[in-house]
C-alpha cells in the first residue's frame, strides 16, 4: 500500500507514524525508551532510585548513573536481593526501580517479588529487560518467555508491556507515578517506532490502532508493529479488515476494550512474545469466556524455549511474524463464519 | 550510653516473664505455631521493646521510630505477645492467633497489624529489606536504627548473605543484625542439617562488627547492644547464644519443639512454671 493514502482514522486519533513506510519508520530498542523516562522520572522526583545488578548498559541504567548519580545503586549479580532490598528502601518513602533480565528478575526472583512487593504492596518497579526470542544470539537461558504469566498471576501486581521505545518512556513515566508494584517489560533488539509524542498512553487503557470488524489482532509488545503490517496486508490480500489492538496493560487489563473488539469483529487473534500459556492472550481467552466467547486464535511460543539465531528469523521460526498472524487470522476469520 | 539498673532489669526479666505467658497461651489457642523459636527470643524482643528501641506504642508509624524486623516470621508469637505486652495492643488479642480474620497471622503481615515493619515468613529475606531501609534512612541523613532479628538456620539461605554483603559496601552502621544462635531447626541441628560454623568468623570475613552473648541474658544483651550501636562505619551482627523453648523446661534444647504448640495439659505446665519464675524474679534482690 502506498504510504501517500492516509492512515485510518483509528491510526490517525493515536497520532501513529505512518507504519506501512519503511523508509519513514525509525528503529530503537523498547529498553532505550526505558533509559530515558527513568533519567527524566529521577529529575522529576528526587526519590526515585535506579538500583542495578551489574547490567546498567543493557538495562539502560547508565544514563541514570551519570545524570543522576547520588539516586543510583550498584548491589552486583543479586537479584533476589534487588527486589527485598527495594522493599526496604519503599518502605521508607523511595520509589525504586529495579532492572535486570526479565529471566533474572522476575524470573529468579518471583517469591521475593510475591511477598516483598506484592503482599506487602511495596512502591517497587520492575524493569524487565531482554524479555522474548528476539534477545537472539544469547539463546534460550536468556530469553524470558514465561514472565508474562508469572507476573499477572499475582494480586495487585501492574503488568505493562509497551509496544516501542517512545510507549516505552511514557509507560515509564506513568508508572513511576503509580503507587504499588508494577512490572514493565521490554525488549533487546531494536524495533519500529510506530507511536509518536503525540500518542497517548494511560495504563489500563488498550489502544485501537487500527480499525476493522472482521477480525481483532490484540497484541502487545514489539509484536504490535509486526500486527499492523499483516492487518495491511490482509485487507489487500483477503479483503479482511482487520482491528488492531495495542493491549499494553495486560494487569489491569482493559476488559471493556477487548470485549468490545471481540463482539464487533466476532474473532481474535492474540499476538505477543510469550509462551501462548498463561500470557496475555489467555488473560484475553479468559476474559472472552466469560464475557463475549468468540473464536480465538494465540500466536506466541507454543510451549518451547527459544535458542541463538537473529532476531527476525526467532520471531519467525517460532510463528510470531506477519505470515503467521495472517494465517491465525484467517483461521479465526473462517471458524466465525463456520 | 543508657544503664542498666538492677530494678530496671528485674522490671523487663518480670516482663519477659509476661511475654512467654502470652507466648504459651497464644500457640494453646491456635493449636498450631511455633514454640522453641518464640521463647527462646522472648528476652531479646522485652530488652528491644523495653529498652532499647525509640518507639511509640500509638504512633506505629512515627517516622524516627527504629525499625524492627522480623526475618523468621514463624516466630511471630514472641513479637506479638512482646508487642501485646508493650501497649501496641491489648493482651487478650493474643488469643486470635492464626484464626480467620485476625490481624495476628500465622506468620506477620505487615498490612494486617501496625507496628510490623514486613511481611515475612519467607526465610532469609528480612536482613535484605532492613539493609534498603537503612540505606534509605543513609540517603535522608535520618538517626533511626535498623535491628534485624533472624534464625541461625535462615543462614542457609543466599539472599541472606547477598544482604550481608551490600550492607558492608554501604558501611551501614545503623544496620544491627540480631542472630537467634540456638543451633536448632526443623529437620534438628544445624550443625547436622547444614554446618554453620564458624558462624561468626563468616560475618567477620565479610567486613561486619561482631558481636556475641547469652541470648537468654537481658542484661548481657543490652550491654553488647549498647556496644554495636556505638560503632561507626560498619553493620553490626550480635550472635546471641540461646536455649531453644527457654523458660519451660520440657521444651528446653528439644528441636521437636521448633514447629509445634503445647496442649492444654503441657501448656498448664509450662504456665506453672513461668509462675514460679515469676516469684523467683520477685524474691530475688
């Protein structure tokens, strides 16, 4: 499609770029977005703390470190210790943000994280780094795929996972505002940023990023861009129109939102960088049986552990790219009409 | 420095007296807890809350109030019926224990019962969030302490020791850690289970102040508190050497008793026993 027709207008009240252009489009990593709300969240509130376990580069805590070094503490290859001992310093009034891998925390340590901050309702934030397949070439031990689900599964917890780099400093920003424990997860690889400034952002509020009736791609995560391109393409192709929604916030999940896509398209198909149990598309089925059962189609990792291999080519070889959301759509698309 | 008067000291062994009592009464009624941990550190948690710590019954939020935490939660009874028995609430609340609806749970929540400081149960997680807290308090210029009680059994675990090392990096001397050394643990001895020793040597190794004394002797406690609150630059560990159960004599160096409560007829017992302690107290000059 030619990127000189404009965008739908559902695109267009979300301020998208304009994704189908290649050459438009700009690429960072969703973790970069995360840097730079966290040095603007530390200037805006002196007690916000970045408390880091030996990963500042990767986790984007460097910038933090030099601009605001008397706000930044190293505790080394710890991250039980991250957790309970950000417990303490929001017990007393901080606002820590605790960064690792995903795998590392909350992956290593869930039980600090369910006691610590969850139970005791702690100010903590996670900052989960290097989350899905698209870690690429350090293989499966690195990659977190499971930490979607072990993370929404625990009361009072807030699950977010932004689409790109400039949701990514917004998410930031507002839920440092947030009071309680939250988990923001994002990605190593560089990836298209499709929302702009302008783009609004409120947490547990799911995004329409592109409207349609046939068919609802809810997906969350640098997934959203790879969403888009196959509703585009399945409207040329098939001439399926394709919904797509931006399920940033998986806990609280914006019900309303995914119901009403479900009942006005009648299908849905579930996008995201996860294992397909237990992540965001079952907190989608779970609400859609309840609420407005529809079929329901899940593209993310079925049930495997990744390995080393570029970015694109993981996201592909375990069934998350376009061709594979196309083909979940159109199964979804065929069992509603029976 | 604060002393210690003779009188002072009979009036907290008369209230650690009391703390025990409401130990025993408190695991009869809930029929389930732990004994052996609970009396063994009740002359610990009566020298904290008596003499030690600045703290308020009714302001448990006081923000210059020191912090004390609970790390092996399962000894919960002796804090509560500590804090029962210093005013945080009445005594009688004692005997909620581990029921539906309590604020007094089977091990303590913090948003259940003002005056927590955490949430634990978990082991080896408390001298982790005492480190953040001093730290905090480091960062604001604050003159609160931390105390930190643990199990000597919770050394088992490596956040623990994640813990002892961070608090030696940020040289918190407003960290005391308090070391139930009463070598007993659910499976028996930790010297079996999983050796500790050379216990203080480790803290020692790791750039701590060490501490040690009879658990069991207020006036001991006290004195080496007194001590570590007076060092500068480094966190402080006190091993105190306690008698698993003390203070009912069947209980007494018995690991049996680490996981389980009295019944009536062995809680009747023991309550006569603490009576006669009592007098003793009274007699004694």
């Amino acid at each position: 499609m030619s990127s000189t027709e404009t965008l739908d207008h559902a695109a267009r009240s979300m301020a998208l770029v304009d994704y189908r252009d290649a050459g438009a489009l700009k690429s960072l990593p969703t973790r970069n977005g995360f840097g730079e709300g966290l040095i603007e969240a530390g200037t805006l509130n002196k007690d916000v703390l970045a408390i880091c376990a030996d990963l500042a580069e990767s986790t984007r805590m460097d910038g933090f470190k030099k601009a605001h070094p008397a706000q930044y503490i190293e505790i080394g290859v710890a991250e039980q210790m991250l957790v309970a001992m950000a417990g303490g310093l929001a017990a007393v009034g901080k606002i820590p943000w605790i960064a690792s891998y995903a795998m590392f925390n909350p992956g290593r340590s869930w039980e600090q994280v369910r006691t610590i901050m969850a139970l005791n309702e702690t100010n903590v934030k996670i900052a989960g780094a290097h989350a899905g397949v698209s870690v690429g070439p350090d293989g499966a031990t690195h990659q977190a795929i499971e930490d979607i689900a072990i993370m929404r599964v625990i009361p009072h917890m807030t699950v977010v996972v932004p689409c790109d780099s400039v949701q990514t400093k917004k998410a930031t920003l507002a839920l440092t505002e947030r009071f309680g424990p939250v988990y923001l997860r994002f990605a190593r690889d560089k990836s298209p940023i499709v929302t702009t400034d302008a783009t609004p952002f409120e947490v547990g509020k799911a995004q329409t990023f592109r409207a349609g009736n046939d068919v609802a791609i809810v997906a969350c995560g640098i997934l959203v861009y790879y969403a888009l391109i196959a509703a585009d393409e399945l409207a040329r192709e098939d001439g399926i129109d394709a919904r797509v929604v931006n399920n940033h916030t998986i806990k609280p999940m914006d019900e309303a939102s995914i119901v009403d896509a479900a009942r006005a398209c009648g299908a849905v198909v579930t996008v995201e960088e996860h294992q397909v149990h237990g992540g965001m598309g079952s907190a989608v089925a779970e609400a859609l049986a309840a609420k407005a059962p529809v079929p329901v189609e899940f593209i993310g990792v079925q049930d495997l552990f990744g390995q080393s291999g570029d970015p694109i080519e993981l996201i592909e070889y375990y069934g998350m790219g376009t061709a594979a959301i196309k083909d979940a759509a159109r199964r979804a698309y065929a069992r509603k009409r029976g | 420095m604060q002393t210690l008067t003779p009188e002072r000291r009979k009036e907290l062994e008369l209230k650690a007296n009391d703390v025990r009592e409401g130990i025993i009464r408190s695991l009869l009624a809930a029929c389930s807890g732990h004994s052996a941990g609970s009396l063994d550190m009740a002359d610990i948690f009566t020298a904290l809350y008596g003499f030690i710590m600045r703290h308020d019954p009714q302001q448990p939020d006081w923000p210059e109030r020191d912090r004390l935490l609970l790390s092996c939660g399962h000894i919960a009874p002796v804090r509560y019926s500590a804090m029962a028995n210093f005013g945080y609430f009445p005594v009688e609340e004692l005997l909620t224990l581990r029921k539906f609806g309590s604020r007094l749970q089977g091990h303590p929540e913090r948003l259940k019962l003002p005056g927590l400081e955490t949430t634990s149960g978990p082991l080896g997680e408390g001298l982790a969030q005492g480190t953040g807290m001093a730290l905090g308090a480091k960062l604001d210029h604050d003159d609160w302490r931390v105390y930190v009680v643990t199990s000597d059994g919770e050394h088992e675990c490596g956040l623990h020791w994640e813990a002892v090392m961070t608090a030696a990096k940020f040289k918190l001397d407003n960290l005391t850690c308090i070391v139930d050394r009463n070598f007993i643990q659910i499976d028996g001895s930790t010297e079996d289970v999983m050796p500790l020793e050379p216990f203080a040597d480790k803290y020692r190794a790791f750039n701590w102040e060490v501490f040690e004394c009879d658990g069991n002797d207020i006036g001991q406690f006290i004195e080496v508190m007194e001590r570590a609150k007076a060092v500068k630059g480094k966190p402080q560990v006190i091993v105190a050497n306690t008698v698993p159960g003390k203070g009912v004599s069947f209980m007494e160096g018995d690991y049996t008793w680490h996981g389980k409560p009295p019944n009536k007829e062995q809680a009747d017992v023991a309550l006569r026993e603490l009576e006669a302690t009592r007098e003793r107290i009274l007699a004694s000059v």
